[in-house]
C-alpha cells in the first residue's frame, strides 16, 4: 500500500488526533505472539473519537483486531450503529510498512461504514494513505444482501 500525502489542514489536523489517539491505544497492544502491534481511532458522526488496539489470545480465533475494539467501544456508546456510520477510522502499526485492514475488519467495517468513510492507514514512519471505505472494499457484503 503506498502512501499520499495531499491532505488540506483541516485534514491534517483530523489525521493528527485520530493517530494520536491510535497510537496511545497501539502502545496496549497485547501481542506476544505475532510482536505486531496495532492501533485504531474512530471518528463518529457526532465527533467524539474511540480508541482500539489489537488483542492477541493463545486460541488464534480469540484474537480481536485494533479496528474491531474501536468500533465495538464506539458501538458500545452508543455514537456508532448501522444507521450511524463512522465518519473516518485510522489504522497504525509499528510496522515500516502501511498495513491495510484484514479481511474480518473490512467485513466488520461494512457493518458501520458507508461508502464513503474515510479509511486511513498509517505506519511507523508515519506515512498515511488515504482511501474510502468502497476503495478498501469494493462490493462489501451487507444487509442488503440479506
């Protein structure tokens, strides 16, 4: 995933809370196992923020990633539903590389996401690309479909 860097300032500043508050969380990160660590911010419609960081368990199916917890604690407070999307999630990780999310996050985002949420991605170095949610995951699967 390559990085860009056109953001306006009103941007920027979003980008830096929303990584200040991921990487706050990243430095929970319980990852004995893989040693990668996670950190996620949500920004819902009503701008209060939530924070998340990766969860590994012995049982590899336990593990629960940074975006889920985010979200699960934005859902929680009840600012995020399928009717309230987010507005934006950044994810980090203290990787040099940018890491998208995984295959059950993009799922889990498409529950509380529109096409339109802004997803970013950042790494170590603290490079950010910027996509929306139907970038991230074209043709999600959702309610409609049930």
């Amino acid at each position: 995933m390559r990085a860009n860097s056109t953001h306006n300032a009103q941007e920027k500043k979003l980008i830096a809370k929303l990584l200040r508050l991921a990487r706050q969380a990243l430095r929970h990160a319980h990852s004995p196992y893989s040693k990668i660590k996670v950190g996620a911010a949500v920004l819902a419609k009503n701008g209060q923020m939530y924070a998340g960081c990766n969860i590994e368990n012995a049982s590899y199916g336990g593990t629960i990633c940074a975006e889920r917890v985010a979200i699960s604690s934005a859902v929680a407070c009840g600012n995020v539903s399928p009717q309230k999307k987010i507005v934006a999630i950044l994810i980090t990780t203290n990787q040099r590389d940018i890491w998208p999310p995984c295959g059950i996050c993009r799922q889990f985002l498409a529950e509380f996401s529109s096409p339109d949420t802004i997803v970013y991605c950042t790494n170590s170095r603290g490079q950010t690309n910027r996509l929306t949610f139907s970038e991230v995951f074209p043709n999600a699967f959702d309610a409609q479909f049930l």
